[in-house]
C-alpha cells in the first residue's frame, strides 16, 4: 500500500512538474525571460523539496524526473524538447545526490539553513541539469565534442544565479508548505492523484494538438 | 576539528553565490567586449565573408523543421563555395560568440542536410531539420572546418 502511494506521488508531482515545464516554461520562452532558470529555480524545487519532506523517500524525486521528462520528451513546442527532456531528468539526479543525507526537517531547522539548502540545491541541479544536457544531446546524435562544452561552461555558471537566488526564496516555502502535514484521506488520495495527473497529460496533449493544427 | 553542518552548509551557499556572480561578471564583461560591425560577417574556413555576399553567392532553398519552414542558403553549398576540398573529410564546428560563446559540431553527412538563414536583422541562424534545437546556433559567426 505504501509502495502504491509512493507511486501515485511519483506520478502526480512528476506530471505536475512536466506540466509547468511545457506549459509555463514555453511561455516564459516565448516572453524572452530566462525559462530554464526560472523553472528551476520556482517549479522544480518547489516539487522537488516539497515532495521530498512529504514523502520522505529518496529516489522518488528520479521517478518523478523521469515522469516529468518524459512528459517534456512527448511534446515537441518551442525549443530543444530533447535538451529539456535530458535535463529535468538530469535536474532530479542531481537533486538526489545534493538530499541524499537529508531526510527530515534536521538540515532545515532554521531559515538561514533552508535558504542555503535552496542556493546550493538550485544552482547545483540547474547547472549539473545543464552540463548533462549538453553531453547528452549532442551524444543522442552520435557527436559530443569536449570543446564545445568547455566554451559554454562560463555562461552555464553565470545564469545559475538566478536560479540559485530563485532557490533560496522557494525552498523556505516549500519547508514551510511541508510542516503543514496536509493529509488526504485513502479514499480521496488515489483519486486526486490520478485526476490530477491524467489532467496534466490531457492538457498538454491537446495543447500539442491545437498547436500543430 | 570538523566544522557543523549549521555552518558548514550557509557557507558552502555563499561560495556558490559567489560562484555564480564570478561567472557573471565574466560573461558580460566578454559581452561588452564583443565588437559588431556594421556588415555582418561570417568566417568559413578562415575566409570571411559579408552575409550579403553569401546570399548574392549562394542560391536559397527551403527546409521543413518541426518549426515550421526556413529558406536560406544550404550550408554544403557555402563550404563549396569558401573552397575547401574534400568536404566529407571534414567536420564543421559552427561558432557563436554572442550573447554568449557556444558552438556546435556536426559531420559532413549532417552538414548537407542543414541551412543558412538571415533575418536581416543581424542574425544568421543555422537550422538541420534531423537535430535537436541545440544544434540550431543562433548568431553564427564562424563554420571552422577541421
């Protein structure tokens, strides 16, 4: 029952997640604002710390990655969708290996230390995200050249700053949206969690259908 | 003796601050040092070229990408023209320098199914329509054959 529930999580904070990346972040492209920072910064850490305290267990934010990439991988809008899909899974292996030792509210006892969580958390999974997408896309097409990496490696680490100040205001939220032990009833959990998470996949779906008529 | 994690931790925060205002202090100081010229000029193989020379030169075709069509100049054509021999002996690092340096390397075979677009409005932007948008360089500034 406790495995079906971690599963049910999975899918819906990974839908939630692949939603607000295809919907929001290929609007915020759109705008010209820096998308892949924002979304990092806001949407995946929200997701990922909150559902990470909720649940307390690692490797569920991998699953939900892999959830929400694969969302991003199916939807080809505006922008890399390959790159995008390399990189929210890229985001929530990072993610693991930067909360492998956290899990309870130990590391997060005061606001000073959720904030630092948020900077380190956000920069690292943005930038790790952004350096395996880099690799990877490149491999899916057989080529990877170090060089080109390396040329990109200084704007890689500057645009992460925003996505690391981004962090250190979201974390504290996300912290503090945990200890409100919101808890939903067996009855109304599985649901809610499927309801939620067929509406992501819907809505993008047709989004993706309304945009390419 | 072993630092706590309450410090530890805010510390290792502020060095990552830190990090990331380095870095971005050194990408717009590598901005601000980037010269447009009024003619917007593209190296290939060493030989600059005007972009309007290249479209004059070159004779544009039009390409379906998942991003709807784009016409420009087939990019197995301006290596032909810049005159490099064998061409399939090659592979072709296209380079932008701004707003930030980035390039992309693609094989000969790849080369000749891409484009050269220019919107008039000092961007000339490479599409393939097999490859993901990260090979899509905006602002080309140099196809380097080696």
């Amino acid at each position: 029952m406790k495995n079906m529930k971690l599963l049910a999580g999975i899918l819906v904070f990974g839908s939630l997640w692949g939603f607000s990346e295809v919907i929001i972040g290929s609007g915020l492209k759109d705008s010209g604002l820096p998308s892949g920072a924002i979304m990092t910064g806001i949407f995946a850490m929200m997701f990922l710390v909150f559902s990470r305290l909720l649940y307390r267990q690692p490797g569920m934010q991998l699953g939900m990655g892999l959830v929400a990439g694969g969302l991003r991988w199916f939807n080809p809008f505006v922008g890399c969708h390959i790159c995008s899909a390399f990189a929210i899974v890229g985001e929530a292996l990072i993610f693991e290996l930067i909360w492998y030792k956290v899990k309870d509210m130990e590391l997060l006892k005061t606001m000073t230390l959720q904030s630092s969580m948020g900077v380190i958390s956000s920069y690292g999974v943005y930038v790790g995200g952004y350096i395996i997408t880099q690799i990877l896309t490149p491999l899916s097409v057989g080529r990877f050249s170090f060089s080109n990496l390396l040329v990109l490696i200084p704007q890689i680490f500057a645009s992460g700053l925003l996505a690391a100040l981004l962090g250190a205001c979201i974390v504290p939220l996300a912290v503090a949206t945990a200890s409100l032990n919101i808890s939903v009833h067996d009855r109304l959990y599985y649901p809610a969690t499927i309801g939620i998470s067929a509406l992501c996949w819907c809505i993008v779906i047709i989004t993706w259908f309304t945009a390419g008529a | 003796m072993f630092m706590g994690k309450d410090k530890l931790i805010p510390i290792l925060a502020m060095v990552v601050l830190l990090i990331g205002i380095v870095f971005t202090a050194y990408v717009h100081a590598m901005q601000a040092g980037h010269a447009t010229d009024d003619e917007y000029l593209l190296t290939i193989n060493g030989q600059t070229y005007s972009i309007n020379q290249i479209f004059a030169e070159g004779e544009p075709c039009t390409i379906t990408t998942d991003d709807g069509e784009k016409t420009g100049i087939a990019l197995d054509q301006l290596i032909v023209l810049a005159g490099v021999e064998c061409p399939s002996c090659h592979t072709y690092t296209i380079k932008a320098l701004y707003p930030h340096p980035y390039q992309q390397t693609v094989a000969w075979s790849t080369l000749q199914t891409g484009i050269l677009t220019y919107d008039g409005d000092y961007n000339a932007r490479v599409y393939f329509p097999n490859l993901a948008h990260a090979f899509w360089v905006y602002n080309v500034e140099e196809i380097e054959v080696t």
